[in-house]
C-alpha cells in the first residue's frame, strides 16, 4: 500500500533553494557544517534567468505555482491567497519570490 522510501544509511548533504539572503544562506551553512551544501539557485539573476526558467517548467509539466499565503500589509489588494503566481503582477516594492515573507507559493499538480 503506497510507495516506500528506499532505505537511506545517513543524509550526507543538503539542497536548499536559497536565492540571495545572504544572512539565511550563511546560518544553513553554519547551522549545518557536516553536510555537503548545495545551493544551486544561489546568486542566479530572477528575472533573466530563474523566473523564465519556472514558467517553462509549469508549462512543461503542466503545473501551476498558487499563493498559499499573501501578507496584506505588503501586498496589493488584488492579489490572493489561491491565486495563481503572476511575477509580472508583484509590485516592484517586493522581493519578485517573496523571499522576504511578502508571500509563500505552492505547486499544484494538474
């Protein structure tokens, strides 16, 4: 019944999505000096590179990326949580990934 992890002797690295907070980048670095880090989104341009390469991928494999959590305070009335995620539509104000808190995403699989 459902499928099993396969049997694993001991995590020996880790893959984080860090963008660009350098301050969150170096307390996993620091908080994890045992493991081999990788972060392979890090420093990588949003705009010219990471934002076409998400569209493409939700394309491809039919998914869409939704709001799961908004703060209002940041941002426009207009967007909300379940709604699709529109880069172009976030404010130049905010951090295009949200990646301070302006809001969180989810993927959900058509």
């Amino acid at each position: 019944p459902g499928m099993r992890m396969p049997h694993v002797q001991r995590v020996v690295g880790l893959v984080v999505g860090d963008l660009h907070l350098a301050d969150v980048h170096e307390w996993r670095v620091a908080a994890f000096p045992t493991y081999d880090m990788r972060s392979p989104l890090w420093g990588r341009d949003m705009r010219t590179d990471l934002l076409p390469k998400l569209a493409a991928a939700c394309d491809k494999y039919k998914v869409t990326v939704r709001y799961s959590a908004v703060d209002t305070d940041r941002m426009p009335p207009t967007i909300r949580e379940g709604d699709a995620y529109e880069p172009h539509l976030v404010p130049c104000t905010v951090d295009a990934m949200g990646e301070n808190g302006e809001f969180h995403t989810v993927v959900e699989f058509v």
